[in-house]
C-alpha cells in the first residue's frame, strides 16, 4: 500500500467521511459541531452547523446526506494538542436524533429522535440498503455523574422518515456498521468488547435469529484495541478503524486478520472509499484533526445511492 498523504488539517474531530463523485470527502467534524466538505486542494467549505454532536454520514437515495448525531454526548476534551471525546455533560447534550441535511441548501432536519417512545440517546453510524432504508447503531452514553448507562441497540429506518424499528436490542456500545456486497451480511463494530459482530440478513430491515455459539462473532481483538467505525471492501473484507492501536483493521468474510494498516493517530476513527475505481482509501485521523489519503490494495464495495 501507498504512503497516507495528508489532504487536509485542523479538522475538529473529523469523523464519517463520504467520497463524492467530484473528488471532495465530506465529513462532520463532531467537536465543532458541523458537516464540512473538504476540496481536492484541502480547501474546505462549512456546508451546514449541526448543533450537538454530528457522527457518521451517509449519501441517501434522494442524493441528501443523512447523520448520526450523537447529540453531543461528548464534551470536548484537549491533550497535549489533540482533541478527545471527553466526559458526557447533561448541559451540553440535545438528546439523539437521526438527520437529513440538503447539500444545496444546508437545510437540517430531524427525521427520528426515539423509537417506539424509548429516546435516541446516541446514534453513531449507518449504512444504507438497496431498498432504499438504513441500519444504524445506537452507541449510547454513560453519565459519570450518576453513573447510569443507557442500553441501547441497532436500528432500520427508513430514509422519509416514515418508520423506525429495533433491529437488535441490547448491544455494548456499537459503533461503526456495515454491509456484505450482497447486503446478505450486516457487521457491526462494538468499541468497547473490540469485537466485529455479524447476522444473517433474511429481509429488508430484518435480521436473522442471533444464535447461541461463537458464529456471531467474525473477529475479537486480542489485548487493548477498541473499535471505531467501519467500511467493507469488494471482497468483502471488514475494515474497521481501531482506536488505541491506531490504524486500519482489514478482517476476512471467514475471520481472519488480513492485514493492519498503522495510522500515527490512537484515534483512527473511520474509512471510506472513493475514486474512479474504489481504490483511493480517505482515513479519518481524529485526535489531530486531518484527513488522510491512500491507495489502497483492494476496491471498495459500491454504496448503494453514492458510486454504483
């Protein structure tokens, strides 16, 4: 693999990066809070503020990016320079919610704050299927404070903001999802277990039976690496950023550690793919703020309504 180049710095937390067809990325920036489309040359241009905590990013079958908004479960926290997701404050968090933001216009609007009356409380990541609905995680947050967690789970939606539903219910921290490319397979990332979960898709919005053996379980990692998001190539291998050991995990359809990709930042948050071929890989390099570039060794899998 090619050298990571930086394409652009003094991001605030970047995070859930699109490549767009014209060669930009576009990212939220969860620290600042807004949605910023990042030019070619680095350029970058503010497209819509997005008040609480913006986190992962999709392109929507009307051409619309749909967010996660955590609702600013994070405070923001600063090291030695580099930005942290700190403590979760009561005063700053606006509640989960699941958004719609029109590119031309940089209209934001709230599709989904609860479902079936229990509260969003920190939506995270999504991935969209061929029928025009998304899978997303709930990764919730807990209040230090009062030392209470909120369980939380993986949700189907649709993109009209017509019907929610719980997918899987309860799931330790979830964090980054995704697609087999036969949408057959959904993974999703738990942070905290540093475990990539699978189950069978059997219909649209519908999940298989999780079943009492190790089969749900694709990939544990071994010693301290937690898990960010995710995105799946053409052979449908998982690549999931991991945090402490920052960098790229690429993990088999079958469970094996294919390869590992450092990163010079312990908050390697995401990956995406972009390019005329799917093989340019945009890395989001969080603690320090930059958007990284690289060609990568494999295509990515096609999204459904951005590079089919």
């Amino acid at each position: 693999m090619s050298q990571l180049k930086e394409i652009a710095s003094g991001l605030h937390f970047p995070e859930g990066p699109v490549a767009m067809p014209d060669g930009s990325v576009i990212v939220v920036e969860m620290l600042a809070p807004r949605l910023t489309r990042v030019l070619p040359d680095g350029t970058k241009e503010t497209i819509a503020d997005i008040p609480g905590g913006p986190n992962g990013a999709a392109i929507g079958p009307d051409g619309a990016v749909y967010l996660c908004n955590n609702g600013g479960c994070f405070t923001d926290l600063q090291m030695d320079g580099r930005s942290f997701p700190g403590p979760f404050s009561q005063e700053r968090y606006i509640g989960g919610r699941i958004q719609r933001v029109d590119l031309g216009s940089g209209q934001v609007e709230d599709l989904y704050t609860e479902c079936d009356g229990w509260p969003l409380r920190a939506p995270n990541d999504l991935v969209f299927d061929e029928h025009g609905g998304f899978y997303f995680t709930d990764h919730g947050y807990t209040d230090n404070a009062t030392r209470i967690g909120h369980p939380t789970g993986i949700y189907y939606a649709q993109a009209d903001g017509s019907a929610i539903r719980e997918v899987a219910f309860p799931v330790l921290s979830p964090n980054g999802i995704g697609l087999s490319p036969d949408g057959r397979k959904l993974y999703w990332a738990e942070t905290m277990n540093g475990r990539l979960t699978q189950r069978d898709v059997v219909a649209p919005g519908e999940l298989g039976p999780a079943p009492f053996d190790a089969s749900s379980c694709l990939y544990g990692f071994p010693g301290l690496q937690l898990l960010d998001s995710l995105a799946v190539d053409g052979a449908g291998n998982v690549c999931v950023a991991t945090l402490v050991n920052g960098g790229i995990s690429v993990v088999s359809p079958e469970g094996e550690l294919v390869e590992f990709v450092p990163v010079d930042d312990m908050l390697t948050t995401n990956i995406c793919f972009g390019g005329d071929d799917l093989r340019t890989a945009y890395i989001t390099a969080s603690s320090t703020g930059r958007l990284l570039q690289a060609d990568w060794p494999r295509a990515g899998a096609p999204l459904s309504y951005l590079n089919t």
